[in-house]
C-alpha cells in the first residue's frame, strides 16, 4: 500500500551512482539516467526509501501559470491592476522554483513553469496598461467632482406660467481651458416634494460665459429656485454627441 503513494516516474538515485533513477510505482529499477542519456545500472538493492512525491514540485509550476493567467486576466482593470503585477512577479518567482523542481524530478512540471515564465511578461505589459486605465479613470472622475473654477449667476426668482415654472442664469468658465457643466437645479413647491433637474451646458470657453435655464412641471405659483451643485462630464460619455 506504501508504494502506491508514491506514481511511476524518475526521481534522484538513492544510490548515487547515477543522476537519476526510474521508480514503477513499486520499487526502484535497474533503468538509469546521466545528462539526459539512459542506461541500464546493475541490480538494485532490495531495500531503499520510496521517493518523494513530486507533487509539491508540480505545484510550484501550477501555480506560477495559474497566477500569471490571472494576472492577464486582471491586469487592465482599473485599481486592481497593482495586485496583478504582484501576481506577475511571483508567478515569475513560483515559475523558477518551478523549473528547479522539474529538473530534479526529470522534467515533471515544466510546462506550466514554462509558461508561466512566459506569460509573466504579457501580464506586467497589461498591468502598464492597467495603470494608464486607471489614471484616466481618477482624470474623468475628478472633472465630474471638480469642474473647475467658474462663476455662476441665478435670475431670482424663477418664473411660473401656465403651470410650468423656468429657472434660468449663466455660468462663466474661469479656467484655461474648455468645460463641460452640469448645473443640478432644485424646484421647491409649496406642499409637494422638491424636483431635481440637471441642466448641461458642454463647451464653454475658457473666459466665455453661456447661458442655462431649467424647468419643471408646478402645480403652484410658490416656489423656490436653486441650484444645488455644479458638476463636470460624465466619466467615459461624449458630451459632443
């Protein structure tokens, strides 16, 4: 039953009078190898230790293609691109291990050593462009949140007519260079929950100022206008279509 732990396959020659040794899954063999050439050794003695398995050898090269497939995988994705390149790393790490474990154990493992060794590579390219992704990312999200410097003037109060009330202004744009608006307005009427309405104003110059006006449906002449926050571009939406 002990034997059967262990499969078939060369290992390191208890005996050293060879590089390695043909186990059958029983016992040691008389088959022999020396720099990758095969020859007949004498009769083996009767007793000898089983050798070790080579699945933790194995492992290591599994492992290093399993990681830096995932790291392919995942590398482009913003933010988690920086746990991909560690995983790229250490599939080359794991991938090395790998290759000194399948040269003792004749070669067993060294596919997946090899190509995670291989694919380490693509994963760190991918992860650069993980980065650059994610920088423009954070740029997009930052002009949604921070449009730039701007002045914003309100025509107090908003007028109502036939039931619909208009609120309007202007907004001018303070920066060096071109900005998209979005102007969040609220209407209040008297008795009835307020109404959000966002008003886009894209392309305005640096110095120009443009004109906005907003407007909802009222059921009262009493209502209050304001604006509730100025916000840029929607991330990843072409404001010129």
């Amino acid at each position: 039953m002990e034997g059967r732990a262990t499969p078939s396959g060369w290992y390191t020659d208890p005996w050293r009078r060879s590089e390695y040794r043909y186990f059958n899954g029983v016992q040691w063999t008389s088959d022999v190898a020396i720099d990758g050439q095969r020859y007949v050794d004498l009769p083996t003695q009767p007793h000898a230790p089983q050798p070790a398995s080579p699945t933790a050898s194995r492992g290591l090269a599994v492992t290093s293609f399993v990681t830096a497939a995932a790291a392919v995988l995942l590398g482009w994705v913003p933010f988690i691109f920086v746990l991909a390149a560690c995983a790229a790393i250490a599939a080359i790490v794991f991938g090395l291990l790998g290759l000194g474990a399948a040269r003792r154990q004749v070669g067993q493992g060294r596919g997946f050593a090899v190509a995670g060794l291989a694919l380490s590579p693509v994963a760190l390219a991918v992860c650069v462009g993980g980065f650059f992704f994610t920088t423009a990312v954070l740029r997009d999200f930052n002009d949604l949140v921070e449009p730039g410097p701007f002045e914003l003037a309100e025509e107090q109060p908003c007028t109502a007519d036939n039931g619909r009330v208009t609120f309007r202004g202007t907004i001018r744009n303070l920066d060096d260079r071109a900005r998209d608006y979005r102007i969040v307005v609220e209407i209040s009427n008297a008795g009835e929950q307020a109404k959000v309405t966002m008003v886009r104003v894209p392309g305005v110059g640096p110095g120009q100022t443009e004109q906005w006006s907003s407007s909802a449906i009222a059921s009262s002449s009493s209502v209050v206008c304001r604006v509730t926050d100025v916000l840029g571009p929607l991330p990843f939406v072409d404001e010129q279509s």
